[in-house]
C-alpha cells in the first residue's frame, strides 16, 4: 500500500509544479492520478492546493478510501453548493488535465465554482508522474518478473495448428492466474488495447494501434492482437503482453518459433538487438529523447531495414520506446519530436521491431530504468529467441 510518506512526497513534488505556474490548485478527476497520489481508486475527486493539505472528495466508497489511503483529509463528496466552501475563496486559478477530462466535466466544475479559471496542467502532471520513486520501481519489477514466470511457460503449450486466440487466451489464463490485475489502462485520446497479444501470421497487418505490431484481430470492431489463424511451422510468433502489478505496468516482447527461422528476419531480429542495446547505452539523464530515437532509426537504415522499422512499410510508427508505469503510454517517449531529455527514475519500454511483408514482425523489447549508467533492465528473462 501507499506509504503516508510516499503521497506527502508525491503531492509536495506536484505542489511545486503548481505554484511555479500560479495554479491556485490542481482538481483531478481520473481515477489513475488520483490512484498516485492517494493510493485509493475509488470514485472520486481530489483537490491539491499549491500549498496545504490535499482533500479526497469520495462518492463511492469511502470507507475503502479511508482504509487504502493515508491522506488525512477524506471526506464525502459535497453537494454542488458546498463545493465553493471546499476550495475557498483565494482558490481563483484551477488546474485541470486538459488531456483527459471530458469537456462536459470542466463545463461542470464551471458552473458550481463561479469566478474561477482553469488551466491546463496535464503536461506538469505526466511529468511529475514520469519520474519513478524507488517503491515504484520496485512494483514494476514485480510486474515484469510476473511476466517472465509466463513467458517461460511458453513453450508448454505452443504448438502448429493452435490459433493464435488460442496461444493468447493461454497467457491471459496464466498471467491471471499468476496475480497480472488485467487493467492496461491508456491515456492517449482513441487508443485502446486488451492487455497484450500473440500473432504470427497475422502480424504483418497493419491498423489504429500506435504500435509496431497490430495484429489482425478478430473483426473491424476489434482490429488488434489475436486472429483465428492458426500458427504454423517455421514462422516467428511473436508474443507482446504486459504485465500488471498494484497497478503499475510492465511490458515485454519474445519470439517464438516452431522449427526453423528465415535468415531475413534472423537478421533483423539480431538488429533489434543491437538497436536496443544502444539505446540502452544511450538512456542517461540529459539524453534527447528524440535523438535516442533518431539514431535508433539510423541504424535501422544502415542495416538496410529503415523501410522496415517499427512497421509494416508506410505505416511505420515513429518511436523505439514508451514510457511506463500506471500507464502504458507514459512520459517519456522515445520518439520523433520529442525533444526532452531523459531523467534518472524514468522507466521507458523499448522495442526495437520490424515487419517484413509476407514473412511477419519480429523484434524485442523490455522495461528499462534511466540511471547514470544506462538503461537498467527489469525484465529478467533472456532476450533469444525460442526455438520449439
């Protein structure tokens, strides 16, 4: 659970943010932040002021809220004309998440808090939430060695024939079974994901999904991850899940293959792994993000593979690592345009892959923490690939 010092550190971290940029105080509402800094995700808002202490406004449960979180200040939800009271009347400038709160709630807020303007704070939030304390990174190395204790199971059950539903029903089973909470939560606008998948055939379509690998899926209403089509002999099966423990998310991709590989794609998966050992190298503080990823994409393109990187060809997607943690779409991200640089706690998913069309996708990726000396990984299962 959510040390009373971990939130007292997290809110004081956040409260500088906000007095930084004159935010009276913060208002959050998706249950995700509330979850960081409270430890409770429960129905409800939360109001930070840029000094003070921070208040739990609970519609549904409170008495869970009080017994998860060690805020010292939970109460219940109050009416629209006791809201005012609750803020006060020096709160003028009010911080929301632009980024993720739906218009019809700001309109609210609006309304019942008359004479207050709100700003947007979802870049300072995402970023104060960027930087892993040491108790976070701890969960997410829980998360990934969830995920090896599956993944290493594998070969118990792949077998030609099997669909690839069939290979990605086998993990959901097992990681379940294993403790994964099953919740991959996203916050980008209009993308989703079910939690993982595994494809073969199947994976060198293309679709919505901001990811090197689609899948097919199994309808138009369902465009990603596992299709009907079986598994067969002597192509890659690649298998990207992620892994999820008190919330916090990690994320890994292993080829399997039953019988032998095509040199083409032996090659290009020897690329990603010289691609995502230099970009290990490259993951110190102050690294650009985008330069990271500009001389990830270099290599791809001295190997002969840049038409190939991260995509099927013409729908590439343009970044080699994503930032995890309560999110799978965390800052930072490797990518083209991001121009931040990297800090130390930061914890970023790399996955150097490529689609080859009418051979399939192939490649690797695993959780790694930004220190001064690299990239620290979390995954602790071996990068090769399996052979069956």
């Amino acid at each position: 659970m959510l040390t009373r010092n971990e939130s007292h550190q997290r809110i004081a971290r956040f409260q500088e943010r906000l007095a930084g940029q004159g935010v009276h105080a913060a208002l959050l509402l998706m249950p995700i932040d509330i979850y960081y800094f409270t430890g409770t995700r429960q129905n409800s808002a939360l109001l930070i002021p840029a000094e003070g202490d921070a208040t739990l406004l609970v519609r549904k449960s409170l008495s869970r809220a009080r017994a998860e979180s060690p805020l010292g200040d939970i109460r219940p939800f109050p009416s629209s004309r006791e809201l005012p009271a609750v803020f006060g009347d020096a709160c003028v400038t009010i911080g929301l998440t632009f980024d993720a709160v739906p218009i019809q709630q700001q309109a609210f807020y609006s309304k019942v808090l008359p004479g207050r303007s709100f700003v947007d704070i979802s870049m300072h939030l995402r970023e104060v939430r960027s930087v892993k304390s040491a108790y976070e990174i701890e969960q997410l190395g829980r998360s990934a060695a969830l995920l090896a204790t599956v993944f290493a199971q594998v070969p118990q059950f792949l077998k030609a024939g099997i669909r690839e539903l069939d290979l990605a029903a086998e993990m959901e089973h097992r990681l379940r079974k294993a403790g994964h909470e099953g919740y991959v939560r996203m916050r980008s606008f209009n993308q989703e994901l079910f939690g993982g998948m595994a494809v073969s055939a199947g994976a060198a379509t293309y679709g919505f999904f901001d990811g090197a690998v689609t899948g097919k899926g199994l309808s138009a209403a369902s465009p990603q991850g596992a299709s009907l089509d079986p598994i067969v002999s002597n192509e890659p099966v690649l298998v990207d899940f992620a892994g999820v423990v008190n919330g916090y998310i990690a994320d890994m991709t292993r080829i399997f293959v039953i019988g032998s590989l095509d040199p083409e794609l032996k090659r290009a998966f020897d690329v990603s792994l010289e691609i995502q050992e230099a970009v290990r190298r490259a993951m110190v503080p102050g690294a650009i993000c985008e330069e990271v990823y500009l001389q990830a994409a270099a290599h791809a393109e001295s190997a002969g593979l840049g038409g190939n990187f991260m995509g099927m060809p013409g729908e590439q997607s343009r970044f080699v690592g994503h930032g995890v943690g309560l999110e799978l779409d965390e800052l930072p991200v490797l990518a083209q345009g991001f121009r931040m640089p990297l800090q130390a706690g930061q914890v970023v998913a790399v996955e150097p892959k490529f689609v080859i069309p009418g051979k399939g996708a192939i490649g690797i990726e695993n959780t790694f923490v930004v220190t001064e000396r690299g990239g620290e990984r979390l995954s602790p299962f071996p990068d090769d690939i399996v052979y069956l």
